[in-house]
C-alpha cells in the first residue's frame, strides 16, 4: 500500500484560491482533487483564517484513481484588504488509509506527522479579484452559457404557445360570429316571410272587400 517513487498521491487543481471580491458578498473557489494512485488517499485542508472561509469537505477520503470537488467560501467582507492582497493560506496534508475506511472512522493521528506516516503537504496560496478584471471560470461560462440557452428555448416556445393559443381564441370567436350571423339571418328572413304574408293577406282581404262591394251595389 505504498505509492509509485516520484509520484504525488494527490494533484489539485487549480494551484492557487482565485476569489472575486466584492464588499457584503460572498464568494467561493472549488478545488478539484486527484487521487494519482491505485491506494485509498485521506485528505484533510487547513487555513491560516478559519473564520473567514468555510470549507466543505475539509477531510474525506478519495478512491483510487478517484476525484473530489473541494468549495472554498470566502464569507462577506465588510471591508477591502490593503492593496487587495491577501496573505491567507490553506495546506491540503493527504496520506494513504486502510480500504473501505471511512472519514468519520480515521484515526485522530491520521495526520499526524509524528505517527510515522507518510504525510504529503500541498500549500494554495489565495488571490483576490475585482469583479472588472475577474477571468470567468471556463466550465462555469459553459454552464452559463449553456443556461441562457435554455432559457432562450424556453422563452421561444413560450413564444409559441402563446401565439397558437391565440390563433385558437381567435378562431373559437371568429366561429360564435359566424354561428350569430347565421342567427341573425335566420330570424331576419323569418320576420320577412312573417310580415309578407300578413300584407298579402291584407292586400286579399281589400280585395274581396272592394269585390263584394262592386257585386253587391245596386245597378242602374
């Protein structure tokens, strides 16, 4: 259970905590962890400022040939550092562990160089940005990028929903128009007949009127 001559037992990467500074906001770095070897490699992260960075995971147990992200949170900052340099560090110590062991299971000395384990050491330092001269994080514009495609996606069939939900209302009105039209002509015709009829009655009943009269005047 030992590693290859030369080789580290772990790789991280980036070498360095890159932060985007900004007053009252937080800000995190992940740190992504190799474990080069064919052995179960425990590892463990300290800093110089506990209170000002939040660490999660700080310790695990990474397989072989395995990796893990590390987020390094730097709290909100009330105030900007001289110069806006930073002298915090962080050590990330790793060392080979038994198999299947687990991280709330290792030992207190685990870490410990006195215990005569083989302890690697990694020292990070940190930097801090301002948010104008920030280099995006090429995975995280990816993903961004990749979001605002979605989201422009979305919008477009929303988009389109919207306008064939229009063409249907559109339509559905354009049907009731037509079915009061057809309505209105039906009845228009019907009081047409109605009252055509009752002048042709009217017209007949004069006529025989006007008839009877004729017939029944005495001659001369």
């Amino acid at each position: 259970m030992t590693a290859a001559v030369g080789t580290q037992l772990i790789s991280v990467h980036p070498e360095e905590l890159r932060f985007q500074f900004e007053l009252e906001k937080q800000s995190f770095c992940d740190l992504k962890v190799v474990n080069n070897t064919e052995n179960h490699v425990a590892f463990k992260v300290k800093t110089t400022s506990p209170k000002k960075y939040f660490v999660r995971p700080n310790t695990g147990v990474i397989q072989p040939w395995d990796a893990c992200v590390i987020r390094v949170t730097l709290q909100a900052q009330r105030e900007y550092p001289p110069d806006m340099q930073c002298k915090d560090k962080f050590l990330l110590q790793s060392t080979i562990v038994t198999p299947n062991g687990d991280v709330d299971e290792l030992p207190p000395d685990t870490f410990n160089k006195d215990s005569g384990k083989q302890i690697e050491e990694c020292k990070l330092k940190v930097l801090y940005v301002s948010p104008s001269s920030a280099v995006p994080n090429t995975e995280d514009e990816a993903l961004r990028s990749s979001t605002r495609s979605l989201d422009g996606n979305s919008a477009v069939q929303r988009v389109k929903e919207e306008r064939d939900a229009a063409i249907r209302q559109k339509q559905l009105l354009q049907q009731e128009l037509d079915t009061l039209k057809r309505r209105r002509y039906r009845k228009g015709n019907a009081g047409f007949s109605f009252t055509f009829a009752i002048f042709v009655g009217f017209i007949g009943i004069m006529v025989g009127f006007l008839l009877n009269l004729l017939l029944s005047s005495p001659t001369t």
